[in-house]
C-alpha cells in the first residue's frame, strides 16, 4: 500500500497541499474549522506525519530525551511511564538513556541525546556524578532541561521533587505511633541530597517524639537488597537491637526484611519494618512491605508539563524557576502494624 | 578546566593532530605501536573523543537504538543491559524506545530511531504489533537490524531467541517429577509465537509422561497478574482442581499464587506452582517461585554481537541468517517441591 501524503488529502477536502500542511501544523493562518475538517480527513485516510520532513521544516524533532540511573528500579520506570503518557498526547516521542548509576555514562548519554537532536531533556541525576558540565552544556545550547527527583538546585532549571523530609518524617512517626521505641534508620550516601533528606526526616521525627537519637541505630548502606542484609545483620549484632527500621528505599528494606526472617524474629510483632519508594515487589513479599509512595507517574507527567512550560516561554528569570514538591503518600501493609 | 583536544595529545607524544585522529580512529595506516603510544597518551590525559565530530568524518553515530515493549517487565530490563554492557565495551551508546506494548508506538519507536540516525536497531516485537512494514523499511534503508525473544521470521534478520518450547517442558517435567498429575496452564495469547511454544513444551510433556491433555486444566490468559489471578479463578472453580499450575510468565504466576493462598490452598502441599522468566520479585515472594530463567543478560550480549557482525558483514546470503536459540535454565524454588 502506497503512503498516504498530503497531496491525497488536499485532493480529498478540495484544498492545497500547502493548506494540508500548515492545518496539520497547527499553523495560525488556517481557521479551526478547517483545520479540522482536514484533520478528520487525514485521521480518515489514516495519514501518518513525516516526522523527518516535519521537523526538517519546523527545526523541531519532537522527540524528548530522558536520562535516569536505570529502569530496574520501579519508581524510575514509573516516571518514565508518566512522562511517555502526557508526552504522547502531545505529540512527542521518548528515548531513554540508562546511566547506570555512572556520571560517566551520564555524560554520553547527554551527548548522545544532543546528538538525536532532542527537543528537550528530562533527567535525574546519577548517584556518583561529580561534575556539573554536562548538564550546564545543555543549558548553554538553549536545550529545554527538567530534572526531577534527584536534582541540584544550582544547574538552575525547573524540577519536580518529592519531600523526601516530609515523607522520612510521616515513616518514622507511622512506626512511633505503632509503638515501636528503638527504631533504626538505614540510610544510603550522604552526598545525595534526598537521603540525607531522609535522615533528618527520620531525626526530627524521633525528636518530635522525645525518643533518643541513637547513632548505634544509624546504618549507612548503599541502596540494595546486599546493602540491607548487611546493614540488617549489623544492627542486630550491635549493643541495642532495634524493635523497628525504617529503610532509606524498598530495594534496602528487602534485604533487611530476609535477614529478620533469618534470624528468627516475627514482622511486624518484633521488628516492625518500613521502606520508602514503594517498588513494584513490596506489595507482594511476605509480610507485605509498608512504605511512602513517591507520586512516580504525576512526577512524571508534572516533568513534561515543565518541558512544554519551557518550550513556550524560553528566557524565565532566574528567581521565577518553578521548582514542584509533590507530598508523599503512607502506604501501610503488614510489616509494621503491630498487633496489639 | 578546558577541554582536553587532540593537539593536547599530539603534544605530548610530538606527532601531528592528524596522527592522534587517525590513530584515535584505528586507521589501517597508523602502526600498532603508534596506535597504543597515542591512546595511553590519551587516557592519561582524560581524552574524550568528540563523537560528534567524529561521526560527521566517519557517518557513523555509534548510537545503538532498542524497543523493547517495556523495561518495567525485568526481562527486557536485564536484556538491556545485556546490550549496554557490550555496547560500551565497542564504544555504543544506547538509546532505549518502549513500545507499551502498542504496535502503533512501535512504529513510532522505530522512526524516531532512524530519525536519531542511529548505526542499528535491536528490537522486541510488541504483543499487538500488525504490521512488519516498519522493520522492513529498517532492512531496506540497510540499518543492521537483530531481533530478540519475540521475533518473525519472515522479516528475514538474525535473531537471537531462547528455547521456549524447551523450557515450558523442562517446567512441566519439573512438577510430573514431583508426582503432580493434574497440572493446569495459563497460557497467553496464542498469535505470540513464544506462547504457543510454551503451549507445545507443556503438551508434549504430559503425553511424553503419559498424562492426560485437558482443556479444562488450560487457561488463556493475558500476561498480567489480574489475569493470572482470574484464570486461576476459574481453574479452581472448574470440574477438575488442578493438583499444579505451569504458568506462561512469573506476573501471571503472580496472580495465580495470590488467589491459591486466598483460597486456603497451602504451596507446594496441595498445589505446585512453576512460572516462567525469572522475574526480579520471584525470590522475594511467599513461598519462592520456581520458574525457567531466560539467559537474559546473555541474550542481551549475543544480540549485540550480532548486530556488529552485521555492521562488518552488510550483505549475508538469506540462508545464512543466523538465528541462536539459547537453552532455558529450570531454577527451582519452594513452590514446586513437594515435602514427601
């Protein structure tokens, strides 16, 4: 079957093929009616825009770039899923480039998005970048930038976060109103901004509650089931055993959560447990994992919104840079309602 | 600190700029040793090439595109990886389209790779893809092009799949093995060639053991954990209770195990249960789920492989066209072994 072009259209409505073309472009000379009287006849004729030749024409791609550390973690595949929805509808196309938790790699593959020419670029910034440049670039070549989640605030661009205080805060105080007294935290690096985030979330709640803070009961892991066990295994090792943790993700509260069953003791009725993230796995684990929900897909779509916010008004000052902070939401399942 | 360029390095092993390029571009007319002088140089000095630059002189991107119908499913996440992994090594970088499944994304998934111009597409076929045209138009403008797990044959590329009629029987021994004899399976939808091969596996694994066929203990379901929740429904509702379940893939075992625990069903006891994929949660579920691994991250690697054999040998005679079948790996779990 031949393609459909907008010459078969034109003839179809008894118009130009020039008309067909600025109608399908939403060009504003033509009127709505027509507009849509040839949009219909494209849908009819089940014409597909020349991507290439409309953007060769417009300069523009329509295809938006997205860079996360990596799709097997839930929550990134969920934003991303968000974005795709919202950028569909208007019309735009998504790639994606995994970092693998690399700067390096996120160096390339903000090359190689440059490279295809995106319209734009929604990223989340990889765990061991050390530098900034790259993201600067793209500022710099009036590239639209959104970052969202794991974010600086000095590359200076819009971004749409969670509070990840708030969210370390409403986790911590779940487990104090469950009754729980000496409840450990495992965190994970301290140099990204959202777990040290969490760990005064978590601080300021046992604060709030005049509970001690006890660095005993402070485990630095490294965001993995691994890292959990092992930080798991330590705390019941140590001189106070703790009768609950709060976990700075899901992937670290299944490995915590393997090494209490190991060890013999009963969740939540011993150890209460809590995660942050709510990965895709949490609901389904043995006692089903308790957590804060981080708005994965409104994050997402509230990411593009910020792109197309940006495409139509290019030069924002620098004090006017929206920057969203979604709420997160308590999630409570089994491994920390205590029986009682 | 300004950018390290290849006078930098010409510099510092008192050559010419373009004996630094050539050699940074193995060029056949720079000496091996040459070659290993230039690039230590290089690496010591932090030397990264400008691919852009360097892809104008050599028409060559080195960007790889992938559709997959979406990294959410594990599967393909790890395949993913597969493929960075070697890209990386081979100087790739990897862009990433998902299908949702949807073949009309597809189409558009693969446009907007050829539109990023990119040196080859490795695709997944989606579940409710139609048409081929669209990777027939990747074989006529001669982008390398492999397909993996979910292929066509007609579309004439190398391949890279696993042995899933193989696997599906491997999986249905496992249980006759363990003494079940009633053993259901929820099948997927039967245009999806790896299905209707799992279909075949489990089939001639029962008549190969002497066990009776019945349609009654076969579901045909949709790849989701509500629809393995529904198909096991109704297999416990039916004339015959099934003494074990085969299911297509881990989500739709997922929702099977779901309603057998509901149900009051104790796992392996009264009924066995076996999946197929590996998926990421299958360990971490009540009891462990038994279920066939699909060489994920090797098939990944192979895929890659073959689309550089491709790019050093563009035209293979159609008889030629390699296609690699991997061998499944049984791992079983509790939720088949039954206590005697």
């Amino acid at each position: 079957m031949a393609r459909v072009t907008i010459h078969d259209i034109a003839k179809k409505v008894n118009t130009t093929a020039s008309t067909v073309s600025k109608a399908l472009n939403d060009h504003p000379s033509i009127s709505t009616a027509t507009k849509e009287l040839i949009k219909e006849a494209a849908q009819n004729l089940n014409y597909r825009q020349n991507r290439l030749a409309s953007s060769l024409r417009s300069g523009r791609t329509n295809i938006i770039g997205i860079v996360i550390p990596s799709s097997e973690i839930g929550f990134f595949a969920t934003v991303v899923h968000g974005i795709e929805k919202v950028a569909r509808n208007h019309g735009y196309n998504v790639l994606l480039f995994q970092s693998n938790i690399l700067g390096e790699y996120e160096v390339e593959g903000i090359e190689t998005l440059l490279h295809s020419s995106v319209d734009g670029i929604i990223a989340s910034i990889a765990k061991d970048t050390t530098t900034l440049d790259h993201y600067l670039e793209v500022k710099k070549r009036k590239v639209p930038l959104v970052l969202f989640d794991r974010t600086k605030d000095e590359i200076g661009v819009p971004s749409v976060v969670i509070d990840d205080y708030k969210g370390a805060y409403m986790a911590t105080e779940h487990l104090i109103e469950q009754g729980y007294t000496r409840i450990a935290h495992i965190s994970g690096a301290q140099h990204v901004k959202i777990f040290n985030d969490r760990l005064r979330g978590y601080v300021d709640a046992l604060r709030a509650h005049n509970l001690t803070v006890d660095d005993d009961l402070i485990q630095y892991g490294k965001n993995s089931i691994e890292s959990g066990r092992a930080c798991m295994q330590a705390l019941l090792e140590g001189a106070k055993k703790p009768d609950a943790v709060f976990a700075v993700e899901d992937f670290t509260a299944l490995g915590a959560q393997q090494i209490i069953k190991k060890s013999g003791y009963r969740i939540p009725e011993e150890i209460g447990l809590i995660g942050f993230g709510n990965e895709s796995f949490s609901p389904f684990i043995t006692p089903g994992l308790s957590t804060i929900d981080q708005q994965a897909a409104q994050m997402g779509e509230e990411a593009f919104k910020m792109f197309l916010h940006q495409v139509k008004n290019p030069t924002i000052a620098t004090e006017l840079i929206p920057k969203l902070v979604l709420d997160p939401v308590l999630i409570i399942r089994e491994s920390s309602v205590r029986k009682s």
